[in-house]
C-alpha cells in the first residue's frame, strides 16, 4: 500500500489499533484457556470443592468431563 492509501485510511487508525488489541487480548485467553497446568489447577480445586460438600457428585462429574475435554484439545494442539 503506498503513500496515498495509508493517508486515505489514517482516519480509521484508532479502529485498527483498537481491533488488534481486541485480537491480542482474545489470543491470550485463549491460550490460558487450553494452558494445561492451568486445566490441571482447575481439577484440583473442582476435587478439592467435591471433598468440602461445596458441589454434587453430578457437578464435578459433569465440570471435570468440561475440563478434560479442554485438556484433550491443548494435547491435541500442541
């Protein structure tokens, strides 16, 4: 792109920056989302809150098939 389309799209510049950013942010969720030690934590604490009474039998059966699923698609992507 030259000269003349950067200064035509300069005004639209805030809106490119801001969806870059918005792409950024959404890139880093996404990869705490399928970071595996962070699955694991999550287990843990799902274990540790069917141990206290916090949560049924149902829940956390439910809630750790969610979270080795997501475990199964970070092995997968890697």
């Amino acid at each position: 792109m030259g000269l003349l389309g950067e200064l035509l799209l300069l005004p639209a510049a805030p809106v490119r920056g801001t969806f870059w950013v918005l792409r950024q942010v959404a890139d880093e969720a996404e990869r705490r989302y399928y970071d595996p030690s962070t699955i694991r934590r999550e287990l843990a604490q799902l274990e540790r809150r069917l141990e206290a009474g916090e949560i049924s039998e149902e829940e956390f059966d439910r809630c750790e098939d969610e979270l080795l699923d997501r475990l199964e698609k970070a092995a997968g992507a890697s």
